[in-house]
C-alpha cells in the first residue's frame, strides 16, 4: 500500500508537471511580442529621442501631411534629432518643428522629404 501511495504521488506531479508546461506554451503563443525595430543607434542617442508620440492629431498629420511626431529630451537640438533620425531610420528629412506641449513635453515634428513615406516608418514603428 505504502508504494501504491508513493507511485500515486509521482504519477500526480508528473501530470502537474506536463499540465503546467502546456500552460506555459499556450500562454507564449498568445501573446504576441513586437520584434524591435532595427536601428544604428548608440545609448547617447537614445538619450536624445525618446518615443514617437501617438496622439489623433499625430496619427492625422502622417496621413495628411507626411508628418511623425517623437518626443524629445529636454536638451535636444533641431541638429541632434535631425541626425539621429536619419542615421536610425535611413530617412530624409525635409524639416524639423520643435515645440513644448502643455504637458511640459519637448516634442519634435518631422517632415520627411517626398521620397519617404511617414506611413511606412510608422508602421515598423508600431504606430499604425
């Protein structure tokens, strides 16, 4: 009796054992992780832009006006976003607008030149 208790025990852990592992695999397969954006950029550049922002207006201007909206570090240049934009992303820029929002937020707006399509950077971004 003792050694049917024993192998009882056993056989429950395994079959925990493979409940969980299942678990486990079902749950990766849900969920569903964006591949990072490859890019040439160095840890100082990453100081300098920090996200793109996703707004209406935002999300309206790369429609309309070819337009990306990123906010920036409080110490960013026109310059410094310039080339690190073109540098991570191989774009073009046409013309940069640098503006503080009422959340106190340095924002950068972006123009691409007519060969780059905002669309398409927005996209790998996973803006749109």
């Amino acid at each position: 009796m003792v050694k049917l208790n024993e192998q009882e025990k056993r056989q429950k852990k395994q079959e925990e054992n493979k409940k969980e592992v299942i678990e486990e695999k079902i749950i990766k397969e849900n969920l569903k992780v964006k591949q990072p954006v490859k890019n040439n950029l160095s840890l100082e550049d990453l100081d300098v832009v920090l996200y793109p922002l996703v707004t209406e207006k935002a999300v309206n201007m790369i429609d309309t006006e070819n337009k990306l909206t990123f906010i920036v570090a409080d110490k960013a240049t026109k310059k410094d976003v310039k080339k690190i934009i073109e540098k991570a992303y191989s774009i073009k820029i046409e013309k940069i607008n640098i503006v503080r929002d009422m959340k106190g937020r340095k924002k950068a707006v972006i123009k691409l030149k007519k060969e780059f399509k905002a669309q398409d950077l927005a996209t790998k971004l996973g803006v749109l």
